[in-house]
C-alpha cells in the first residue's frame, strides 16, 4: 500500500475516513493497514512540521560535521547509539564523502550547541573532529515549504 | 462618433460574450475567495519538459517550424496515439500540430461547415463549440443529455436531432463540465447512428488522460466504420499541465488533414516551435508524470464526489476531466441563484452549470483541480452555506 504511506508521508492529519475515500478503499481495511505499518515498524510516529521561527521561543539549530574513528567490532553503530543518546541531538546520519556522520543539534543559543560540541561531543571517545554549521533559516523541510504566505495568489487565471 | 456595428460582420456580433464573465467580476472584488471554478491543472509542466524549451531557446531555435509541426514531434504523437488508444495514423498525411486543441477544433468548423450545415452538439459541454460553429457559417443543433444518463449521450436523442441538413457531431468526451466519459457500448451506438446518416465527427479528447475508475479512454474513431469518419482533437494542456504552452494537435483522414493544413497554414503558419520542442519530451519521456498527476486527480475526485453526496447535492460518479458536476436542485435555487449566494455568503466560487447550456440547470460546475486542503475547506464551507439554507 504505498499511496497509503505516500498520503501519510505528505499529511498525517487526515482522518482514516477520509484516507479510505480518497484511495477507494475500505475504512477498517486502511485502519487494518495502518495498525500494520505502525506495529511493523514502518511507521515510526507522527509529527507535527512546526515553522519554529514563527513561535516565541529562543532556538537554533546546527549541522554537525562528525569524523570518527570506527571500532573494531562495532564499526560505526556505537558511535551512533552514542550521538543519538542526547537529547540535543535530533537527527543522526551516517554519511558517505567526506566526513562520517551528520548531526542536526538543537539548542536555545549560539553558544549553547557551541558548548555541546565542545563538551559533549567532541570528548567522545572516537571523535576524530567537528565542524559546526548554524541554520539560519528553514525554507523548506519534509517536504513542507515554510515560506510561502499562507494565503498564496493562485497564478491562474479564470478559464472556462 | 463611428457606429462600428456596421463593420464588424452579424454573425459576430451575433454570437453572446461568455455569461459568466460578470459573476465572476464579482469574485475577482472579493477577499478569501475559495475558488472551485478555474478549467486548468493546478500542476505546473514538469521540470523535464520545461528543460527541453529552455534548452531550445538557449540553443537559438526561435524559427518558424514547419507548417504541419516538426516531424520528430509528428512521429511521436503517432507512437503516443498507438500505444495510448491503439489507433494508427500517419505522421507525414494524417497528423497536424495546431495552436491548442482550440484551433484544431475552428479549422475544422471552418474546413467542413458551410451556410446551412447542421453540427449537433451535446449539452452542458465547454462554450466554444457553439460559437464556432456560427461563425463558420453553421448552425448549431443542441442535444441536452441527462443527468440520469451519466451525461452520455444517448443514440435515440442523436437520431431524433439528425436532419438532412446535419453534418458534424461533435463529441466532447470525456467533458468539461460534466466529467462524463463515454464507454465502448455508447460509442458503438452512437457509431451505429452516424454510419447510418453519412455524417463526421469530431471528436474532442482532450481530457483522454484523466480517465478513472480504471478505464482507459476509448477513442470513437477506434469503433468500426468510425476511422474514416473522425477528427480526433487533442493536446499537451491538461495531460501534461501545458495550458500556456498553446499546444495541440488534429488526426484523421489524410484529405481532410491537408485542407487543415492550408488554413492553418495561411491562418497561423505554425504552432510555437519552443512549446513543440518540450511537447516531443513529454511524449517520450512523460508517462509517469501523467500517471501522477491522474492519480492525485483521482483521489481528489473522490473526496469530492464523496463530499457533495454525504451533505446532500447528488453527485453521479464523473470518471473524467477534473470537474464534479452536482445537482443543487434540492436547495431549491437556480443554479445561478446558487452560486452568487454561496460566493456573496461563503466566498466559495463555483461555476453554474448553465454556462455551458441550457441543460446546465440546476447544476453546478465544481473543479477539482486544486490541493486536498483546499479541497477539503471549500466542502466545509458548503456544507455550512447548506445547512444556513435550511434554516
């Protein structure tokens, strides 16, 4: 049922009615379908895509560039448990090119994710180096474009 | 002061501007307007096939194309109409590339129709055929079909409406308004009667895509007999979401293609050569962009279709084009009633069904060529105009 999972993936805010209609399925089928999903693991949770800039509280959010050095046994699974331990830490990555691992950190300044990567971060044991980047701004994630002004102007004209 | 209505010939003054044209005045005034009413894809020409008008035009290619079209994109609607619909046509004598399906559509008024000539015309369908059809000298015989029907057209009423006057059949299938679509069994009836009566058709498949329910559209001129009596109509606008490229093409009979091919010739010289370059990307490369785009159609059709069933206007089931076609007749109002109130009290913009006939009655255009949410809001804010009716 990929169309299920593909409607899931852009909006989660649809009702399983609603879903049923718009796929010409039954309703208990898509409820069965996704129970299924959801106990299978292939849906991990559902979240809602909040444009932070626009809410009153003080955040930023950084890339991290992390080089390790994998262990023996473990390769780089370790190193990831390790990272995603942190509640900072929001997404973990395993990367292929020029550095291992790709990390997207939140705090509430600056100096804060600055003081993360230095204390916590960089002492891991493994840790090769670090290279931080901010996010200025977010234009667009998961799919969502968040700067587009909620009442766009339709380009089109009126044509019968 | 100059009367200018002494210049300007009668069958032009004749004809009436499009009705809708102040409703819609009205709208264009208003804020928060939710509009359910515009005839185009809300998706743009996919990136691929933009690339390739671009490319052209970086290239330099701002010549004149030949008259018919370039042959490379001549021998690719053949391929496409071969693999798509299962008819064979000829790309040096049966194949024409024109400014839109639309000019398709006048040269072929004007190729065929002369003073006296009868085109029968099905009812609510898309306001051109009429007019067209006066100024080529025509004149236009209406069949309204029927909501109990599906809005086929049915092979009695095509009987009953034939004179020896009669010409051209115009068939509009699937429809803009209605989203009907005609099947292999109606055709083959429809088939039956135009043999009989030694008339054309001109059969207007523009929407041929965009059709649901796992049907594939079927083209008249693929029912027996019916090949050598058909001018196929179609184009680029809503199969790949290329309204402003202005790109269409006419197939059929290879006598009737060339005297196209002269009055497109002297009328228009030649379509737009970036819009054909990125027209032969689309129909190598773009089956799976029209498979999405039908997909997302489908299941906003039926959201729609659901939602207009569930608050009470009945909705028959349209299995093409991107319109819903529900009957507001339970509210009591006309349908142009209808929709001025449900504009003036909701912001909602629906077209009424009589701007595409008589027989649009009590009927109210509803496209869904829109997101979901917007979709889903619009339906809400019906179902209050609705229920505020009631009370």
């Amino acid at each position: 049922m990929d169309k299920l999972l593909k409607l899931l993936g852009t909006n989660s805010d649809f009702t399983t009615a609603e879903i049923a209609t718009m796929l010409g399925e039954p309703e208990d089928y898509i409820k069965a379908q996704i129970k299924e999903y959801e106990n299978k693991g292939v849906i991990k949770g559902y979240q809602a895509v909040v444009d932070w800039e626009k809410v009153d509280d003080s955040y930023v959010e950084a890339l991290i560039e992390l080089k390790v050095t994998p262990k023996k046994e473990t390769g780089f699974d370790e190193m990831a448990e390790l990272c995603m331990a942190f509640d900072e830490v929001k997404s973990v990555y395993l990367m292929a090119g020029a550095y291992d691992f790709s990390l997207i950190v939140r705090g509430e300044t600056m100096q804060d994710i600055a003081m993360f990567v230095a204390k916590k971060l960089s002492t891991i044991d493994g840790v090769l180096s670090t290279a931080t980047h901010f996010i200025m701004r977010c234009y667009k994630d998961r799919g969502l474009n968040l700067v587009k002004p909620q009442h766009q102007e339709d380009g089109r004209l009126l044509i019968l | 002061m100059i009367d200018y209505s002494k210049y300007l010939n009668d069958k032009i003054q004749f004809i009436k501007p499009s009705g809708i044209r102040k409703f819609f005045d009205i709208a264009n005034e208003m804020d928060n307007v939710i509009s359910l009413s515009i005839g185009e894809p809300d998706f743009q020409t996919p990136w691929h096939i933009r690339d390739e008008g671009i490319d052209s035009l970086k290239k330099g290619k701002t010549w004149y194309s030949p008259n018919r079209g370039f042959s490379e994109l001549l021998k690719e609607i053949c391929n496409y109409y071969k693999r798509r619909f299962n008819l064979t046509y000829d790309d040096k004598t049966q194949t024409l590339v024109t400014v839109g399906g639309s000019e398709g559509i006048d040269l072929s008024f004007r190729a065929l129709i002369e003073n006296g000539d009868e085109v029968i015309i099905p009812e609510p369908s898309f306001v051109c055929y009429e007019p067209l059809t006066v100024m080529a000298g025509g004149t236009p015989v209406i069949i309204n079909t029927k909501n109990e029907d599906n809005f086929r057209l049915k092979a009695d009423d095509l009987r009953a409406a034939i004179t020896d006057k009669t010409k051209l059949l115009v068939l509009p299938y699937p429809n803009n308004p209605t989203g009907a679509i005609m099947e292999r069994k109606d055709l083959e009836e429809i088939a039956q009667v135009v043999i009989e009566n030694d008339i054309m058709v001109l059969s207007d498949e523009i929407y041929s895509e965009l059709t649901y329910g796992g049907r594939q559209h079927i083209s008249i001129a693929s029912i027996d007999g019916m090949y050598e009596r058909t001018i196929v109509i179609n184009g680029f606008s809503k199969s790949y979401a290329m309204t402003g490229w202005r790109l269409g093409y006419v197939l059929g009979p290879a006598p009737i293609i060339a005297q196209l091919t002269k009055l497109h010739q002297y009328g228009i010289m030649s379509a737009p050569t970036t819009a054909q370059y990125a027209a032969i990307e689309a129909l190598k490369n773009g089956d799976n962009d029209v498979n999405h785009m039908r997909d997302e159609y489908d299941m906003r059709r039926r959201l729609v279709v659901d939602g207009f069933n569930a608050m009470g206007l009945s909705c028959f089931e349209p299995l093409g084009a991107f319109y819903v076609f529900p009957c507001i007749k339970s509210t009591g109002l006309s349908s142009e009633e209808f929709c001025t109130r449900l504009i003036m009290d909701k912001h909602v913009a629906v077209v009424p069904g009589t701007a595409f006939g008589s027989s649009g009655e009590g009927f109210a255009r509803v496209s869904y060529s829109y997101s979901i949410q917007h979709l889903k809001t619009a339906l809400e804010r019906i179902k209050e105009f609705l229920e505020e009716l009631k009370q």
